[in-house]
C-alpha cells in the first residue's frame, strides 16, 4: 500500500510526528510518498511537486496537523476519490481520525482493516456580472459583513423561490461536517456527520424570529447580497476561498458529487466522540 503523507510543516511537532509515522509504514511493509519538502523531512523516494499529486497517485491519505490540513487537502482526497484519515495535532480535531500517541492504531490501515464514513460537501457557486466561480465546500460558505460594516440584508431562496431575508452579520451555510465548526459557534445545531443536508445559521440576526434551518441534499440554496449604506459583504468557503460580494451577487449552494470518505479505524459514539472533542476545547479554552 502506498500512503499520500500530507504534513503541516509549520507545525515543528507535525514534523517530528510524520517522521514516526513514515517509519512506522515502512517498518510494515508499505510505502509512503510526499510532496518534495516532507519527502526529504522524513527521508522517502517517492516525492511529488504538490500535495495534490501525492494525494492523485497515492492508495490512503495520511495527514499531520489539524483540522485544517485535512479540510484543505479533502477536496483533492475527494477529487480522486482517495480514503483519507488525519492524525490531530491541533487542539482539538474535530474530523481528524487519531490523536498524536495513537499512531500504532495506523497498523489496520495497512492491513486493511478499517471502515469507511462518506461525508457530504458543498457545491458553492459565486456569480457576478455573468461570470461564475466554482468552490467545492468540506465545512462551511459563510457570507459575512466587513468588520467596519453595518449589519447587511441578505436574502435566500430554495429551488428559486424566495423564503427568507435576514438582517444580520451575516449567515452560513454549512454541511453536516461543518456543524461543529464556526455554525455551531453561532449558535447552530449538531448534525450527524453522515447525513445528507444542508444547515443554513443566521449569524447575530436582528429578528426574534430568525432561526436555523436544515434543509435537504436535494435542495439548492441561493442567496444574495444587497448593498445599503455602503455595506459591504464577503464570501468565504472554509476560510480558503474569500471574495468581495457586490449588490446583488448569487451565491448558490448544493450537494456536491464529490464525497470525501474518512477512514476509520476506532469505533465509537459520534456523540460520546463530541463530548469528549467540546471538554477538550474547554480545556484549552481556559
């Protein structure tokens, strides 16, 4: 089996981590490859000139850092439908698969013992002045007021039909994936992560009436921005992807094709898994 080794360099503990678990791979049988800085880091031949590349012709995905590095590259993972687990060396890892001592656990990856969870994405599409931009979403497309900004009005339609307007700081539209992230920190509920849906969460709405929805995979979402008192609006799909809104922009969002599929090699409750995830959090919150 050949591992895609895919490594927070600015981490120094990502480092010295992917080093053990280069080893540990090799040390059983199988091979790793890595873009041409990790390759020489942790002293593989199989070297690749992007991250991308190693993800396209590896057999599993094995990323070191935190949720973010697996966010960033699971768009690739998916792409080329790759299984992908992350080893956390974040705070808290809401998606990675293992924490930083749980390496030997990587043993039944190689042999081919482990399950696979298949997570939803997003399809978000920015249009503007007859151009189009298209972003494929792992957590969430959030639209957002500039900090120096007055609250924006935003309306959403689903299947082109208009239901909602919302005066707020903005609102977000997020895959159950997602749900843990900057919607649950808006409020937002807790979704399944592998249930097929789309959560839209007002962010600080002036309305007593304003509340979240969750709405179908089947469904399509639009929304958009109107400009008033030169507010001004942003789009940010996983924190990535950021672009300036004008007046009237369409900003549509659906299921993807694409699903990203996380290996997983420990069994357990998503709701025990959640708890313990929030008190780590607290923790380092303190």
């Amino acid at each position: 089996m050949l591992i895609g080794l895919i490594v927070n360099t600015d981490k120094n503990t990502a480092i010295e981590c992917s080093k053990e678990i280069a080893k540990f791979i090799i040390d059983n049988g199988s091979s790793v490859c890595a873009n041409k800085t990790v390759a020489e880091i942790v002293g593989c031949k199989n070297a690749f000139d992007s991250d991308e590349n190693v993800i396209k012709n590896c057999d599993a995905v094995v990323t070191v850092g935190g949720d973010g590095t697996i966010i960033h590259n699971a768009k690739f993972a998916a792409k080329y439908d790759k299984p992908m687990i992350g080893i956390n060396m974040g705070r808290v890892g809401f998606v990675a698969g293992l924490e930083k001592d749980e390496i030997n656990e990587l043993k039944n990856l190689l042999d081919g013992k482990y399950k696979i969870q298949k997570r939803m994405l997003m399809n978000v599409t920015h249009i503007c002045d007859g151009k189009t931009n298209e972003y494929l979403c792992v957590n969430e497309a959030s639209l957002s007021r500039d900090t120096l900004s007055p609250i924006v009005d935003l309306s959403v339609s689903l299947n082109n039909e208009k239901i909602i307007t919302y005066r707020a700081d903005g609102m977000i539209f997020s895959t159950p994936t997602g749900s843990t992230a900057y919607s649950f920190s808006a409020g937002g509920p807790v979704l399944e992560p592998d249930i097929s849906c789309i959560l839209l969460t007002p962010v600080c709405p002036h309305a007593l009436s304003s509340r979240q929805v969750v709405f179908s995979g089947s469904d399509e979402l639009c929304a958009e921005f109107v400009s008033y008192n030169n507010s001004r609006c942003y789009l940010n799909v996983d924190g990535q992807n950021i672009v300036e809104l004008s007046s009237n922009d369409k900003v549509y969002v659906k299921k993807s094709e694409y699903v990203l599929k996380l290996i997983i090699l420990k069994e357990k409750n998503f709701y025990t898994l959640l708890n313990e995830k929030l008190k780590e959090r607290d923790y380092y919150e303190e």
